[in-house]
C-alpha cells in the first residue's frame, strides 16, 4: 500500500532562486491538492486538481506559485524567484473521486529560504 | 468567513489518562476530519465524519459529527506515549480544499 509521496524532503535554497518539488499521489486517486504550512498553523489550502485540470488556483499565495499535473498522475510546485517568508512546510495530498473530502497527506516538503 | 475553532490549544496528561478535544464553527459543515501530525511529518488521517450526528471509533479513538453540523469532538481512551503530537480538525465541503483548525498540542507526562 503506497501512500502519497513527496520529494524532495527538505530544501534549502537562496533568496532569489526557483525552486520545485513534486508530489506523487496514491495510484487510483483523481483528485491531487497543495497546502502550505507554517511553524503553528494548520495547512492552508493552496490549490487541486481533478485529474489534470487545475480547478482551483486562486488560493496560490502570489504569481511566483505555479502548479502543474501535466499527465493526471504526479504534481509539481514550482515557486519562483523564492522570498524568506516563503519558508515553510509544503504538504500535497489525494482524494478518491466518491469521497473529496477524505484526504490524505504526504510527508511534505519543508523548504528553507536563507 | 468561516471560523473553525479548535480547543484546547494544549494538553499536558499522564499516561493512561482519556483526552477530549473539540472542533467548533460558525457555519454548517458537510464533512468532519481528525488528523495526527507528528514532527516534521504530514497530518495522518484518524477519522473521518460525514453525517450529523454519526460516531465513529478507530481504536482507542473515537469522534463524533455533532447533530447541528457546527462541532465535533475527538476522545482518546487510556493514552499512551504514542499518541503525543498535534490533532487537527478539519472541514471540508467543497473545491476549496479543506481548512484546518489551529491543532491541539497533546502532551503526555510519565
């Protein structure tokens, strides 16, 4: 039973640089979502896919977020031009199509933005 | 916007002790969730509530969906030093993901 699966695990960048990370959710699951969180907070809802369409993007915290899922399987946040308070958790999760709600989370990718 | 409540901010019990944290809201929820984060981890999946009024047990866990749909409430029977970490309530009800409460931090003394 594989669940979701993110990499890399952690990531240390520089102020200025692009960074990516990639999440891969469980096989049979549709619906693919990104969250960010910092140190106290619970995760705050970035953005979701339903197979390869991106429904909801709004929530992307500025136009240096961009997020992908080209093929309906795996995804990709890629944050631009990184800024300090960028730092933070970045956790994806995945939902079968009957149960939306019924998410669940990988590991997360906590990045450093020095 | 919708407020999601979560207390108490922290517990500190000795082990063996049952524990009772609760979720409230301002606005009608269709879907209740229970996550566990551990350090450095993503929040795990405990239980998930789709009715009012529905209670459901996982182990030593057990929620409930509150019959107005606005609450719910997570007890942990007997703990045991495992189940230190933060617990996360959650909603979801719709296509903007689910929002989070702010956790309650779960410490176990010896």
């Amino acid at each position: 039973d594989t669940g979701v699966s993110q990499n890399p695990r952690h990531k240390i960048t520089k102020r200025g640089q692009n960074v990516t990370f990639r999440c891969d959710p469980i096989s049979e699951h549709n619906r693919l979502y990104w969250y960010r969180q910092t140190l106290g907070q619970g995760p705050e809802f970035l953005t979701y896919f339903q197979n390869e369409a991106q429904l909801e993007k709004s929530r992307l915290l500025s136009d240096r977020f961009s997020a992908e899922r080209p093929k309906g399987s795996f995804s990709t946040l890629e944050i631009q031009r990184t800024e300090q308070g960028d730092s933070a958790m970045y956790l994806c999760a995945s939902s079968a199509r009957n149960t939306p709600d019924t998410q669940y989370f990988g590991p997360g990718t906590r990045l450093t933005v020095l | 916007g919708q407020q999601l409540n979560q207390s108490p901010q922290s517990m500190f019990i000795q082990e063996g002790e049952d524990v009772s944290m609760n979720c409230t809201s301002s606005s009608i929820f269709n879907t209740w969730l229970w996550y566990k984060q551990d350090p450095g981890e993503g929040p795990v999946l405990l239980i998930a509530l789709y009715k009012a009024g529905e209670l459901t047990s996982n182990g030593r866990l057990t929620a409930q969906f509150g019959i107005t749909r606005k609450d719910s409430f997570l007890n942990i029977s007997a703990s045991i030093p495992s189940d230190v970490g933060i617990y996360f309530c959650a909603w979801g009800g719709g296509a903007d993901g689910l929002t989070f409460g702010k956790g309650t931090h779960l410490i176990i003394q010896p």
